[in-house]
C-alpha cells in the first residue's frame, strides 16, 4: 500500500479483537503447549501488519492531513490496541473465571483450553495481554478512529444495543431448548448463558462478535430473517459485512429474480455501469460482477438476475446496431461490442456462475412488468427531444444519442419497461443530462413502483440543476 493509510477500520474487514483471535485458532493446529498458543496471537497481530501496513503522511502539512480526514494527532490504532481493549473488559469483569473459560472454548472451537494447560481463563487472557503489550506499537500519522468503526461513526452506546444482543442469544437458547438432538449441534446452555453475561455486562460489541463466533463453530444453520436481524445489529456497531457473513452458516432462500433485494442498481444496466476508460469487454470483467452478490442475497442471485435481463435482450427482436448502441449509452465505454454475441458471452458467464453457486436453479425469464410502460416511455421520449444532437463516446466510437433512445424506446415498448428505466438512468449519467427536480421526483416514483433499493434512482440525483 502506497500513499493514504487507512484507518485501521476501513481496511481490515474481517473479525478482529479477542473474537478475531479466537478464529485464528479454529483454523490452526492445536498447539502443543503455552508458548506455541501464544506464537499463534503473535501471528494474528504479524498477519494484520502485513496486510495493513503502516503508511506515512509525514510529507503533508496539517491543512492538507484535515483535508484528507486526518487531523494532528498520532495515531497507533491496530488489531494488537483492539485486542487489548476485548482482553481487559473480561478480565477486569465480575465473570466468573468458569464462564470466561466457555465463552473461550465455544469461540476457539477447543483447539486451544488454557486450563488443560494449567491456566485459567484470566491467567490466559493476561498472557495475551503481555504478549500485545510487549509489541512495538504501529506508529501511524493521522487520527485514532473508534474501533472498528469502518464507517467512522463511534460506537453505539451499551444501553442501546445490549438488549437487542441479549434476546439473539437467549433465541439461540429457546431453540436449544426445542431442538431435538438429532436436528445438529448447538452450544451448551453454560455457553450460551456465559454470552449473555458478556454481552450484558461486559460489552455488547464484545459478546456479539463472541456469539457469533460460537454460533461458526458449532456450524448453526440461520435463517434469512436471524440473519437479516444480525446485519442490522452488525451495522449499528460498524462493523463490516464480512465480519458476520464469513463462516456463518446460512439457510438462504431460493433464488428469485423477482426479488426486490439490491441496494443499488442490478441486472444488465449494473453490469454497464462498471464498464469505465480501462474496463474491457470480456469474459473475467463480467465474472467479477456476477460473483460479488450483495449483502443479504442468496448466492448466485446477481447472476440470475442479470441472466434474465441478457435472455429478454437475446429473444427479443432488437438489431444488433440497435444492441451495440444500447450498450454503449448504458456504459458509456469506448470498447464495441458485436451486438448478440456479447449478449451470448454474459448469458454463458452468468450460467457458469449459476452452476457454481447455486446448481439447483433453473434460469427464468419473468412476465415483462408492462403496466408501467407508459410512464417509463413517456421520460424516454421527453429526454429524447433534449439529447437529439447529443453523441455518446465523441472521442473514441461515436455513437448518435438519437440510436441509443431508439433503442430504450425499443426496449420499453416491445421487451421490458423495468429493464428499459434502468438502462434509461444509465445513459443519464453518460450523456450528463441535466434534471429539474420535479422531474428527478417522477424518476423516483416510478423506482418505488419498480421496487428498486435506497440509493438505485438516487444515482443520477447529482443531475439535478440548482436553483
């Protein structure tokens, strides 16, 4: 990493503290004895300093630092400051040292028990400490970020967050409790009542993470609605995604284009819209879109959807010129493209992903929403008549705005008005068409009516004209 040095929060986004320790030790070895137990913690902490090196801004002036999001101050924020912070809340707790230890177990997955060791569970976490606090601290010019804080915003207060932690555990607990035996693992009810006295009176933060990592370990299958619940509650402390989803045994839904579950945009116009100068048209750069599903959808949903949109386009009656000018309007992208056969090559990336992620699916092409057509055509036409002189690529291919609005009417009238709107939001941004806000208002009903996420319409709201 050159240049700006992240805060520690913005680039580590895996688990991280005590909990992110913990899963070190589920995927290694066992360690023989307390000095191979501890070269494991002094691995995590090497293992995030060089994933994260420290960087310098030294060569800027303090103006230039607060403009960059930095102020004065020196920052060594890193994993080993975190872990410290997980280690003293328990030890300096009123636990029982016993429910320490199984809290530590169920997270650790028993790869490592400190008292078949002769420790105990403080002695253990006091251990930690010395090895972090003997570390050099990372010595970063910049703010001290709250931690793990990704988002920058700090904490939530305990008293805001402890009961919603506190009823997750006790539900795993009554599902123990009706569970039969033969329905899989779950941690012991010592374990789970040890997580409700971490997360109660210890730190909210702290027997989230640790609950979470129990929950891994004994590989707990959760539902779509537990785990929506999780997200949230990930999201309130600043956490990233990952922190929750990575290992997280998930029961998702089957996969259903009709679902309305993308915060942004999807489908074929999400994929020309991270067409750019460098991108080129290719079977790796449709591969990363398709396999970087958004938090919350089941697997393989990106690819389904954006399957649907490319067979509505291959079965239609749409010239290839008519394509190729479509594509270039959404994406605003100096490649060509040669009409179906790119149309062809993202249904075959999309159907390769699909094999992988979720093989039971059979792909599906949707009734077309038509009852919104009329509306939809109405903005199409209304731009039309502003963009007539207007070119897209002017420097590289030039195509005439007036095929790419041929081709959106095309696609509204004869294929799909959903498909069709959001093509139509993308050559907004390529042809900087300017909106009043009136218009941009109509722009987001229609998007309400579409059932499109939070910031999908909103992308084209820079559009809007002042004054």
């Amino acid at each position: 990493m050159t240049g700006r040095q992240e805060p520690y929060y913005v680039e580590y986004d895996a688990d991280f503290g005590l909990s992110g320790l913990a899963e070190a030790f589920t995927l290694s070895p066992a360690p023989e004895d307390t000095g191979a137990a501890l070269g494991l913690v002094t691995a995590k902490l090497d293992a995030y300093d060089l994933e994260c090196p420290a960087g310098s801004v030294d060569h800027l002036s303090a103006d230039e630092r607060s403009i960059l999001g930095y102020d004065t101050s020196h920052d060594d924020w890193g994993y080993a400051e975190e872990l410290r912070e997980d280690v003293r809340g328990l030890v300096e707790s009123p636990l029982a040292d016993e429910a320490i230890l199984a809290v530590w177990r169920a997270a650790a997955g028993g790869g490592w028990d400190p008292a078949a060791h002769g420790m105990n569970a403080r002695d253990w976490l006091r251990r930690i400490d010395e090895t972090c606090a003997a570390r050099p601290p990372r010595k970063i010019p910049g703010r001290r970020p709250a931690p793990s804080s990704w988002w920058g915003a700090w904490r939530p207060a305990a008293d805001e967050v402890r009961d919603d932690v506190v009823a997750e555990i006790a539900e795993i607990a009554k599902m123990r409790s009706c569970r039969e035996r033969s329905a899989g693992p779950l941690p012991s009810p010592d374990t789970l009542s040890a997580l409700e006295e971490v997360a109660a009176r210890v730190d909210p933060d702290l027997g989230f993470r640790l609950f979470l990592r129990a929950l891994k370990v004994h590989s707990v299958r959760i539902e779509k609605a537990r785990y929506d619940r999780f997200q949230a509650l990930g999201e309130r402390f600043g956490h990233p995604a990952a922190l929750i989803d990575s290992g997280l045994d998930i029961a998702w839904p089957p996969i259903d284009t009709a679902r309305r579950d993308a915060t942004w945009d999807f489908g074929f116009s999400h994929l020309a819209g991270q067409a750019h100068q460098d991108w080129r048209e290719s079977r790796e750069e449709i591969r990363k879109t398709v396999a970087g599903d958004d938090i919350g959808q089941t697997p393989g949903s990106k690819a389904a959807v954006l399957l649907e949109d490319t067979l509505r386009l291959l079965r239609s009656a749409l010239p290839d010129a008519a394509v190729t000018a479509l594509w270039a309007g959404a994406s605003n992208s100096p490649e060509s493209t040669d009409g179906r056969d790119w149309l062809r090559l993202i249904a075959d990336v999309c159907r390769e992903r699909l094999r992988e992620a979720a093989p039971a699916y059979t792909p599906v092409v949707a009734p077309a929403r038509t009852e919104l057509a009329d509306p939809v055509l109405r903005e199409v036409r209304e731009t039309a008549l502003v963009v007539a002189d207007k070119v897209v690529s002017p420097h590289w291919r030039p195509v005439p705005a007036a095929d790419v609005m041929d081709a959106l009417e095309h696609v509204v009238t004869r294929i799909d008005p959903d498909l069709g709107f959001r093509l139509f939001l993308r050559v907004l941004r390529t042809l900087s068409v300017p909106l009043t806000q009136e218009r941009y208002d109509r722009y987001k009903a229609i998007g309400e009516r579409f059932g499109y996420g939070e910031y999908h319409v909103s992308d084209v709201e820079f559009l809007i004209e002042a004054g």
